[in-house]
C-alpha cells in the first residue's frame, strides 16, 4: 500500500472549502495541528482551542515547512502574503473532523472504538497490548479522546497500521454522534454506564443515548459491536443487533469470565473462557470467537474493575484472532496507568493512586480494592468531591456512605462541599470519619499525622486536584 496523503480532491470535498494557489499544491502526508510538530509538506489546520489560536502560529508553521494551511476564513486577509496553497473554511474544526474522516477511509488498519462511563482508558490499553502480539497497533495517547483528540489519534496512523484503538469520551450530547462518524468503527464497545456527567446527560438512559453512536456507526460499516451483558442498561439493547459479541461474569454469554479469588496483595484472580453451546458455535463461523480452554491468570494490575475490563478486552482479541498463549503473553505486559488505580508499594505502606477522575461506581470500586489487600490492616481512604452529578451530587455523595462499615481500623478523610455530606452519613454509621474544610489542613495531616503500616487510598474528580495529596504522601513515604 502506497503512503496515505490528502489530495486537492480532498480538500475540495471539505465543505465551504475554498482553495487559493490550488496549482502549488502537492499531497500531504502529514496533517498538522501543533505548529511545533511540523514538518516539511505538512498540511497546517489552524484551530483556535481555549489557549492559543492556531491562527497565531500559521508563520512559525510555514517556516518549518507547511506546504499549505487550513484557516478560518474570516482570517484570510491576514495571510494574503503566503505564496503557499491557503484554504479557507467556515469552521477549521469541523473541517479538522472530516479530514480525519477521510484519512480513515485511506486505512487498511481495523478501527477499534471505545467509550463507557468507566475503564474506558484501561480497556483501550489492555487491547492494545494483546493486539500488539500479533498487529502493528497505533492508539489514542494522553486524554485524546474528544471532538480534536480523536482526529488527531487518526492522523497519527499510517499505511502501516493494521490496528488503530480509539478511546471516545463525552460529557455533552453530541460529542459521541460526532466522533463516531469521523472513527467510523469496524468494532466497538462500551464499558459500562454509571453516573458520570449526568449534569449535562441527566441519566443513565441518556447516558446510553449519547454513547450508543457508536453501535449504530458501527453497524452501518457491517460491523460488530461487544455488549457487557452485566451492564443493566446495555444489555437490555443487546436484542436490537444481531451482529454481536455479548460477553460478562453471569447468564449466557459468548466471553464468560469468573473471579477465582485474589491473592494476598489484592491482585484478582481470573478465569475466562467462551461458551461452547450450539447456537455459539455457529457464530464462531461468522464472527470468529473460539477460545478453546480458558484462560486462567492473577493479573498484574489491581482491582476488580480491572478484571471487568480485562474480560471486555479479551472479547475484542479474540475476535480479532489473538490467541489464548498470546493472550497469557500480553496480559504480563499491562501495567497501570498514572492515576487510575496506580498501585505503589513502600516499606509501612501502599499508597493507591487513583485521582485522575471520580464516579460513584469508581468510588466503590476502588474502596473494594482498598479492602482486599492483606499487606497492612489499616485502611485510610482521602476522597474529594466528585464533579458533574448535577442535581443529583447531593444524593449520590451520601449514598457513597453504604460501601462503609465501622471498624476500628479504616478511617474516611474527606475534602470538597459535597464529601462534607458523606462525612455526616460516616458519623452517623459511627465510622471513624474525619472532614477538613481546608486543603492545608488535609496536607498537613497527610505529611504528620500517624498514618503508617497502611493501604491508602486517594481517589476524586480531576478538578479537585487530588494528585497533590499523592505527592505529599509519595515524600513522605519514599
């Protein structure tokens, strides 16, 4: 396959496109945002984001080597001076989306989407490393995963990609809709759906609404999409689409996991194996699932969630022809992923980081995790607010208080307006809470206060800024 480039003929299918010196212009084979990573040839989209203007940077990016730039057209007269292909556009951004959509129709590689309320991230990793035992794989990087992230994601994939893992990710109707027409999926997948972003989503079934774009962008290209049949509001929609794979932890399944147990420092034992009825060995033939024996491991990453999102990745593998040694092989090879259940070891302590973001089910999760490791008996959980529950953040930060239970050794610290509600509920269940209505007051507790010989947990909503509690924490136990 010959290196992907877009064309004049490209350019001119972007709507409202107007091309200036279309005779100077040569296919690009490389669509740039940042002028910083351009290269010679490279086609400049000036997008105007929150902090800079790309427009701003349209010169520095011609120096480096843009054979041509995407400008809003309102600028144009600003770069009349350019001797260089200008093409102007009502919108740089919609037109940076239907570039990237073009770019994905150039692709030999199978497109892999990935949305959910949670684990989303850890899903998109742990597919990417079984693919890689077989597939040359390109996937979302950082927090790439919205209206400019996904088509960047796209752009960075090449001739050579066979495999290309996108993580779509929403907090507002239509951002979903948007990326999957852009990602077009051959295969997708949600997680889960829990209570994250019901400020601008409102529910769960709205929650659904806005994520399931990608199952009907997905069945539109012919493709198959992976249903969590635990997953209340998912699998009732499981009916709605015959080319599928339905996987979980209970009922009849294709992909069927079980929890074995656990070993003494939380780590989750799993078995995973593929149904063997009938009517599942007729779909082997058409969507080719065979696992075979099942596969048995302690994963190397922490929690029960973890294990939730190693079944959903295995489900995609195996579609995909991975097999149960390569599958075995791949899963030495995960690791966590900064802030999200980032587990660290010290001589009178782990410290569990989880603080780059929070949900009422990640909460959950990750005290459960909390309690399963045997290394130490006392148990401190730091949770701050959790952001964008809406009217709902009242209720749903109280409920939080029914995954705790009084005992001498597990102690709630708590920062933020709404875990102030939480507090109260602890006090009244007589578990031994403490509320600090200042971050200075928290830190000085965390850097001097007896909490040694300890599991530690540090989990709340990005805006929070919990990772500093981590770094006083890391200080002072290193």
């Amino acid at each position: 396959m010959g290196k992907i480039k877009i064309t004049i003929e490209d350019l001119f299918s972007i709507p409202t496109s107007v091309i200036y010196n279309p005779d100077n212009y040569k296919p690009a084979s490389a669509v740039v945002i940042d002028s910083r990573k351009v290269k010679k040839g490279a086609l400049f989209v000036a997008i105007k984001g929150e902090k800079y203007d790309g427009h701003d940077f349209i010169f520095e990016a011609v120096e480096k080597g843009a054979a041509a730039v995407i400008i809003n057209a309102n600028k144009l007269k600003k770069f009349n001076s350019l001797d260089i292909p200008i093409i102007t556009v009502n919108n740089t951004v919609k037109a940076y989306g239907t570039l990237a959509n073009i770019w994905r129709n150039k692709l030999s590689a199978k497109v892999i989407s990935i949305t959910g309320s949670n684990g989303k991230t850890m899903v998109k990793e742990m597919i990417a490393v079984l693919l890689s035992e077989k597939f040359k794989v390109v996937k979302t990087e950082a927090n790439n995963n919205n209206h400019i992230g996904v088509p960047l994601t796209i752009f960075n994939a090449d001739e050579n990609c066979q495999a290309l893992i996108l993580e779509q990710g929403t907090n507002h109707f239509g951002e979903i809709p948007y990326t999957a027409k852009i990602s077009q999926p051959d295969y997708s997948i949600i997680t889960n759906i829990g209570d994250a972003h019901l400020e601008f989503l409102k529910s769960r079934e709205g929650i659904y609404k806005e994520k399931s774009a990608l199952f009907e962008e997905t069945e539109k290209r012919g493709g198959v999409v992976f249903f969590n049949m635990d997953d209340p509001v998912i699998s009732k929609r499981a009916k709605l689409y015959s080319n599928k794979i339905t996987f979980g932890f209970s009922g009849s399944v294709d992909v069927k996991g079980k929890i074995l147990g656990y070993t003494n420092d939380g780590k989750t034992r799993i078995q995973i194996r593929s149904s063997s009825s009938n009517n599942f060995k007729a779909k082997v033939l058409s969507l080719g699932v065979d696992l075979g024996e099942a596969i048995d491991l302690a994963l190397p990453v922490y929690g029960e969630s973890s294990a939730k999102n190693f079944l959903a990745a295995s489900a995609v593998a195996l579609k995909l022809g991975i097999t149960k040694e390569e599958i075995i092989n791949g899963a030495k090879n995960f690791y966590a992923v900064e802030g999200r259940l980032d587990v660290k070891k010290y001589n009178n302590a782990v410290l569990i980081d989880d603080t780059y973001n929070a949900n009422p089910a990640s909460i959950e999760s990750a005290v459960a995790l909390v309690k399963k490791i045997k290394t130490f008996k006392n148990k401190v959980i730091v949770l701050g607010d959790i952001f964008e529950l809406g009217k709902s953040a009242p209720r749903l930060h109280r409920k939080l208080g029914d995954i705790f239970s009084a005992g001498k050794n597990i102690t709630v610290l708590t920062v933020g307006k709404m875990m102030y509600l939480l507090h109260k509920e602890l006090r009244k269940k007589k578990v031994r809470a403490i509320h600090f209505y200042l971050r200075d007051a928290l830190s000085i507790y965390l850097a001097y206060e007896e909490i040694d010989n300890a599991v530690i947990l540090v989990k709340g909503s990005r805006g929070m800024k919990m990772e500093e509690f981590v770094k006083i924490l890391e200080k002072r136990f290193e």
